[in-house]
C-alpha cells in the first residue's frame, strides 16, 4: 500500500502525462513558495494553466475533484500571484483546472479534468 505522498506523486505524475497528451505544455510541476505548492502549471495554447492535481483510492470521500473547496481555491489564486511574480511567463488567458484521479485497483486509473474548474 503506498504512502499519501506516494499516491499523491504517483496521480501527478498521471496528471502530467494525461495533460501532455491533451496537448498541453507543463512549464513546471510542484512549484513552491511560503503559501504552499501548485501541482502543475502549464501552457494550453495563449492560456496559462495553474492546476490541482487531488488523487483518491477510491470514492468514500467524494470523488476527487470535489476536494477543491473554496478555501483552496483562494489560497491556488494567491499562489499563482506568486508564481507569475517569480517567472517571466506571460499569458493574455489565466485559467484553474482540478485533475482528479481515482487509482483503481487492477484496472487503470480514472482521469477527470475539469478545465476553468473555477475562477
């Protein structure tokens, strides 16, 4: 049974691929400051993408994109504040998405992503 920060890493991952194939660029992946750590941030097109990656085991908790809440969302704002003072990476279009992955055991993982997930 893998750790939390092993699950966690391993959805990334997932994540990464999953975006790469949809076409999207990762420009960089758990970026941190002092708030905290974006998952993933990419380029999809003239659009700069700051994403949140959530994996589950499963689905007693809701299914994984649920996780976002409100209060995520205001600190993932205040992160991406950070991250584009700390880069000279330029977008006309910011966007939030949220990758849920669900690890299924012996069957492959559920992907959900939820573009412009919100503002």
């Amino acid at each position: 049974m893998p750790t939390r920060n092993e699950l966690g890493s391993h959805g990334e991952s997932l994540a990464a691929a999953y975006l790469t194939s949809a076409g999207l660029r990762v420009l960089d992946r758990n970026w941190r400051c002092r708030e905290g750590e974006l998952d993933i941030v990419a380029r999809d097109g003239d659009a700069l993408v700051f994403c949140e990656v959530k994996t589950r085991r499963g689905l007693g908790f809701g299914d994984p994109v649920e996780a976002v809440t409100p209060v995520k969302q205001r600190r993932l704002r205040t992160l991406a504040q950070r991250w584009l003072a700390a880069h000279d990476e330029h977008a006309p279009e910011l966007r939030f998405d949220v990758v849920g992955v669900l690890v299924r055991p012996s069957r492959p993982a559920l992907v959900t992503h939820l573009r412009a997930a919100f503002l």
